[in-house]
C-alpha cells in the first residue's frame, strides 16, 4: 500500500464536511478546495506508475495542490467559515501528505 495515496484518500473523505461548509459561504472557494484535493491524489496515483523525472514532476504538481489546499483551508478558517477544530481534522492528514511528498521530491531514494 503507497501511503501517501492512502492519506491523500483521508483528506478526500475529511473534506467533505468542510467543503459543503464553506459551499454556503463562498462557492467558488468551496470549488477550489474540491479541486486541489483531487488534484493531490490523482498526481501522487499517477506519479507512482511513472519513473525518473516524470515521476517527480508529477509529486511537485501533488505537493503544489497540497499548499493550495492548506491555504484554501487557512483562508476558510481565517474568514469563519469553519472552526479551528474542522481546520485541524483535514490538516492532520493533509500535513502527513505535505511531508511525505517533500521526501518525495527532494531526497535521493
């Protein structure tokens, strides 16, 4: 099991409260939230069928989405339009992502 996919799933399932929350509030955001979090998975599930090169440019395109989440969610919680609580139960996983894929992209394997 890859476990970067697997936790790129959790922050899938873990959005999904917050996303309709901020959905209320300010569509567009909410739509972006949705868009950078698939955009993590479906990079990191290619990336890992491809090798050399292409296989990090596809996990700096993950982790690129992964800051754009995270600060999506900043910008939510900053604004109120969710709770500090619901921040820190995506982040938790989504920080996990954040680190394994700086491993990833900047370590010799």
């Amino acid at each position: 099991m890859f476990e970067v996919l697997e936790l790129s799933l959790t922050v899938l399932d873990r959005i999904a409260s917050v996303e309709a929350k901020v959905r209320t509030r300010r569509k567009s955001l909410a739509d972006q939230i949705t868009r950078s979090a698939e955009s993590i998975g479906l990079n990191i599930a290619e990336g890992r069928l491809r090798a050399g090169l292409d296989r990090i440019d596809l996990y700096r395109r993950a982790s690129g989405s992964a800051g754009e989440l995270t600060f999506a969610l900043r910008f939510a919680k900053s604004r109120g339009f969710i709770t500090p609580d619901e921040f820190a139960h995506v982040d938790e996983p989504l920080d996990s992502v954040r680190a394994i894929l700086w491993t990833l992209t900047h370590c010799k394997h």
